[in-house]
C-alpha cells in the first residue's frame, strides 16, 4: 500500500527531454514578418498594429478593435472608460487569474465574487444575482478555458439592474455563443495574445467593442492621453501636432508584436482544429480514470479551447493535486494549474475577509485542477507521452 503522498518513483521517464507547458507554436511566417519589421526601422506603434487591429476586428465581428500591450492593460481600460471609481462594485468569478481581479481594484473598485457552476466551471448567473448591490456596475464573466459563459441569462440580469457586461476573453479568441464570437457580445471585450494563448504576441492584448465613445476614450488612454498617436504623427503625412487631453497610460502594443499576431490569426483556424483533435484523444483516454474530464460542449457554442483541465478525484488517490504534478514533472511533462482561486489567495483573503467556504465550487476546483499540454505545436507522440505519464502516475496513486 502507498502511503499518503509518498514520493513518487518511475524507473525511467516516458520522454528524454522534457516537455514545456504552453510552448508557443512560432512559424516561418512570423519570424519573417518580424524581421521586416526591423529592417523597416519601425517598431513601435504603426502600420502593422493597424492591420492587425482591422483583421482582428472582422474575425470577431465587432465595430472598433483596439491592440494594447497585455490584456491585463485592455481591462483596466475598459474598467476606466465604463466609469468605474471609488466604492464602484465588480462582480466576477474567482476562478481566473488574478489580473480579472487586481485591475478592478487598480480601477479605484471593489471586486465582488460569485461561485462558479461545477459543470462548465464559468460564473454562475444565479449567484451573480445574489451578489447585486446598489454599488454594482459592471459583470465582468470569465470565459473559463475557452468555454463560453451562459451570456443569455448575464445579458438579461445586465438590463434588469441597468449594469455593464465586460467580458475577460483571455482564453476564448475562437468562442461563440449562439451563432456569435463571444468578443462581439455585451459592451466591451478584452483579448489576451500572452505565449501561452491560443494566438501569441509574446506579450499583448486586444479590446473589441461597439460604441464609439468608448473607442475613442480608449484609444487616447492608450498612449498617455494623446489625441494622436505616434504613427500618425510620424508618417510620411504632413506633421500633426499631439496634443494631451488625458492622463493616460503607456499601453500600446508595437508592430514587433503585431507582426507575430497577423500570422498567428491566419493559423487560428486550423490550430482550433489541431487541439480539437487533441481534446478528443484525451478525453478517451482519460474518461476511465480518478477524474473529471471536460464537461461536454454546450449546445449552440463553440468552445475556444484553449485550456485542457482534469479535475482529479483525490478522495480515490494516495494522493493530493501537487504530488501529481509533482510526478508528472518526474515523468518530464510540464503542466499547469488554472487556477488556485483568487480568494484564496494571501492579498483577497487579508483585505476583503474571503474565506474557503464564501466560495465551495470554486475552491474544490482551485484544489484538484490540472491542466495538461494542450497546444497545436504538439506531436502525436507528444500527445501519446501525455496520455502514458497521466494513465502511469495516476494509476500509481490510485487507492
């Protein structure tokens, strides 16, 4: 009998070499692209930035597409130009990362958290409902690995108690819900091109919305609060004086990074159905182990598919989360964990009060989660060696 979290042992590991979680898939296109950026001696904001916007705004659907340098930045924005300020409340999910969070607070408000649903692990429209104040604002739903949230029911809570819906699109580029990309739903979107996403950038982010308004405010907190940005002002058009009519911030992206994200948005397609592929071989291989896999794809969307995560049943294992990515590091497969819950951590629970129990679903999620290797750039064999290191360690620990 294996004692409670001994050590896990492997005589030899599947893979020599080990493999990287999230590892991007760069190609010839971009490297390409990225060297006549450099030879063009225009690498901050410009022309490129301005393609890449325009592409991104017609695959998803939107009327303004704005690029920033993280999409940690586009949210802050949005959060600013939604009007958000001191004592303002935030309702979202606690299972994202911590940036959905800290940038409510950057923003001067209060994030408020509702539990998830322990099926499609996104928020739960009845317990954002509970959670409603006088002071609330905006809803701000994660879509949590690329699943689309139940937008339906948030868009109708939205118009009952007259609140913005700005969604956190970090992992959902591809999603749609009912017949729509889920970044042309609700007042404002934000993307995230980080290495690990589905289309990468290095670092980056893209805001997509409708109104006019808001574009425009955006777009001149983007750069320091300019009214004109540099590409315009240093184009082989006349001069343009700049004049600030905002304190804003340094959020632009530059066309160094847009040069990655044009070519990486030509290939989103066909990288979508590359982990399709991937999603249905594990979900086989691993549909008779001591986990959940994946719930099934609702009817009527489309799942981004960005994040591939196993909650392990750790009552039938010798075992807790960590000891198995612990073995699985043995065995030279990378993994993740997306996420332990914002509540739980040290900041949350010193300055609001949160504890475990505010939040069940959640946190029994935050304790079991893992996330495997799930990029286009894998082999088939790289896929194979995920199945045989998880198949091996958990079978290892089973009770």
């Amino acid at each position: 009998m294996i004692k409670k979290n001994a050590a896990y042992s492997s005589k030899k590991p599947v893979r020599d070499d080990f493999l990287i979680f999230g590892s991007p898939q760069i190609m010839d296109d971009e490297i390409e692209e990225v060297v006549k950026t450099l030879r063009s001696c225009w690498i901050g904001t410009g022309p490129k930035v301005g393609k890449f916007e325009e592409d991104f705004r017609k695959y998803i659907g939107s009327k303004y597409a704005l690029a920033v340098n993280s999409c940690t930045a586009g949210l802050h924005l949005v959060l600013l130009a939604a009007g958000i300020k001191n004592g303002d409340e935030v309702i979202t999910t606690p299972m994202t990362f911590c940036a959905t969070a800290n940038v409510i607070i950057h923003s001067g408000g209060k994030p408020v958290f509702a539990d998830i649903e322990k099926g499609s692990l996104n928020i739960d429209p009845f317990e954002i409902e509970k959670k409603i104040t006088e002071k609330t604002k905006v809803i701000l739903p994660v879509h949590y690995t690329g699943r689309p949230c139940n937008m339906d029911s948030i868009l109708k809570i939205a118009k009952k108690y007259s609140l913005k819906v700005i969604s956190d699109c970090a992992h959902a580029i591809e999603a749609e819900y009912h017949g729509k990309k889920v970044g042309s739903i609700g007042d404002m979107s934000v993307f995230s091109f980080y290495v690990t996403k589905n289309l990468v950038t290095g670092e980056g982010g893209m805001i997509t919305l409708s109104d006019p308004q808001y574009a425009d405010d955006i777009r001149i907190l983007t750069l320091h609060g300019m009214s004109k940005d540099a590409w315009k002002r240093y184009s082989d058009e006349e001069y343009k004086h700049y004049f600030v009519v905002a304190p804003g911030y340094k959020y632009n992206m530059t066309d160094m990074q847009a040069s990655l994200g044009i070519h990486q948005l030509k290939r989103i397609e066909s990288n979508w159905k590359r982990r399709l592929e991937i999603w249905y071989r594990y979900n086989q291989a691993f549909k008779t182990l001591p986990v959940m896999i994946p719930a099934e794809f609702e009817e009527n969307t489309r799942h981004a598919l960005h994040l591939y995560t196993l909650i392990l049943d750790i009552d039938k294992l010798q075992t807790d989360r960590d000891g198995v990515l612990n073995a699985l590091y043995k065995e030279n497969i990378g993994t993740g964990v997306h996420f332990i819950a914002v509540h739980l951590h040290p900041y949350y629970k010193e300055k609001f009060g949160y504890k475990k129990e505010d939040f069940p679903i959640s946190s029994y999620i935050s304790d079991r989660t893992i996330s495997l290797p799930f990029s286009a750039k894998l082999s088939d064999r790289d896929v194979e060696d995920v199945i045989i290191s998880v198949k091996r360690v958990l079978e290892y620990y089973s009770r």
